[in-house]
C-alpha cells in the first residue's frame, strides 16, 4: 500500500498530471488526432492555470486548516505528547549529519517548546524513512538529537521509527500507548493534517487532544486569480490536493467515519 501510494501520488499531483497530458496530446497528434490534443493541451494549461495562477490551493488547504482551532492557550498540564513525523529533510539530515528541518518545522518547534514548558511529560516521536529507497534517518530518530540540542531531557522521548504513512503512525503509536500506558496525549501534527489523523486516531480508539501546528495560510484566503506568487501557489494546490485525496482514500477505504472528521 506504502508503495502504491507513493506511484499514484507521483502521478496525480498538479505539476505531474500537467506533463502528462502534454504528453498524451503529443502522442495525439503524432497519430493525427488533432481535436484530442487540443482538448488535453487545453485541459493540461487549464490545471497549470488554476495550479499557479490562482487562490485555489490556499482556499482547499484553509478549509481543512480551520477544522480543529488550536486553543487559545496552553493546557494547564501535559501528561504526554504525540509529535507526528514530516518535520525533517531526511536525505539532507542524513547525508550531512545534521539536522535539516522543512517546511513542516513548527512540529519539531512546539515539541520543544511544550517540552521545556512540561519538564514531567513524555514525548513520543513517530515516523520513520518514508522515502521509496528507506536508506535516510526518520524523525524520530532525528528527534533525540534535536530535543538533546534544545536542552531537553532524551529519556522523556520514547521513538517510534518504523511508520511511514499515517496510518502506520496510529497503528504502531496504538502498540506504545498500551504499552507505556500513556494517559491522553496532546496531538502535534500540522494543522491541515490535523482532520485526517484525528479521524484515524479515533477509529483505533485511542484518545488525542489536537493540538495544531505549522499553518500554511492565513485564514482569510478567498478564491481569486493570484499572479504574484505562482511557486507558493503551485506548493499549496499540491499540499491541498494531497491530504484531500488522502482523506477520501481513506474513507473509501474505510479508515475514517467521513470524509473531513470533525471535533
């Protein structure tokens, strides 16, 4: 499934799917089928349009951002945290033996933070390699060395560095909770990720209070044509349509009581 995943994803993201149809409308032509080229030239500029050109990637990823609102302010107590893996560059930590963080570094932030802030709570790490080759250091085994360099206390951290999709991060989190016996752990993970992993959570019975991170808008996006920034734009329709087409796989295939969980 891990690889399944990984082959349809490199398909069916934006950019991907663009050169596809290029493609596909070249071959066309090459036979003579002039009008279905022009009709997958014309759908393969449409998708580029909409992809870099305009609002639409923010718009579909601050709908699922808005679903579970992080609180106000922090808890009174933290007896645990679940910090899940996608903070770390895991080629360029690996091959350069430090830690690099991506675009989802507010995960590995706030485990630090909260960290120092609750000195008594456990802090258990998921995620593995998650790359096709499975040759890179996961986040788990990155976060030692990271919360070690934040000041924090490695023997809080428990790592689970096997998973590599989220579903294998509830199922191997599930196996560490009964054994360690963890009370309701705070959920970290990033914000439009948050409806998705809550979903899966809930089905193994495990209970979670979300806590969310790593906002990719600003919560007042509105559909429109943007011109000014189609790289951020091309990011964020790829970022969206991703955790979208996640949340209906896994509803159809059962995984998630509905299409976006709520609270």
């Amino acid at each position: 499934m891990f690889l399944l995943s990984k082959i349809a994803w490199l398909a069916v993201q934006p950019l991907s799917l663009v050169f596809g149809l290029l493609v596909l409308g070249i071959a066309a032509l090459a036979f003579k089928f002039r009008m279905l080229a022009c009709v997958l030239h014309g759908i393969a500029a449409l998708v580029l349009f909409v992809t870099i050109f305009t609002t639409t990637g923010a718009v579909a990823l601050q709908r699922l951002e808005g679903v579970f609102p992080k609180p106000a302010s922090d808890p009174d107590e933290v007896a645990c945290m679940i910090v899940l893996g996608g903070a770390v560059d895991t080629e360029v930590t690996t091959v350069r033996s430090e830690i690099e963080l991506n675009q989802a570094a507010d995960r590995f932030v706030e485990m630090a933070r909260l960290a120092r802030l609750f000195p008594d709570a456990k802090i258990l790490v998921s995620g593995g390699d998650g790359s096709l080759s499975g040759t890179y250091e996961g986040d788990a085994d990155s976060s030692a060395r990271f919360l070690a360099n934040m000041g924090v206390d490695t023997s809080r951290l428990v790592r689970e560095n096997t998973s590599r999709t989220t579903q294998e991060n509830v199922a191997n989190v599930q196996a560490l909770m009964q054994e360690f016996r963890f009370s309701p752990c705070l959920l970290i993970t990033s914000a439009f990720h948050m409806p998705r992993s809550i979903g899966l959570f809930r089905a193994a019975g495990i209970d979670v209070i979300p806590w969310p991170i790593d906002y990719r808008t600003s919560g007042r996006a509105q559909l429109g044509f943007d011109f000014t920034q189609p790289t951020s734009n091309a990011q964020l329709t790829a970022t969206a349509v991703r955790e979208w087409l996640g949340l209906a796989a896994y509803r159809i295939l059962g995984r998630i009581d509905r299409i976006v969980p709520q609270p």
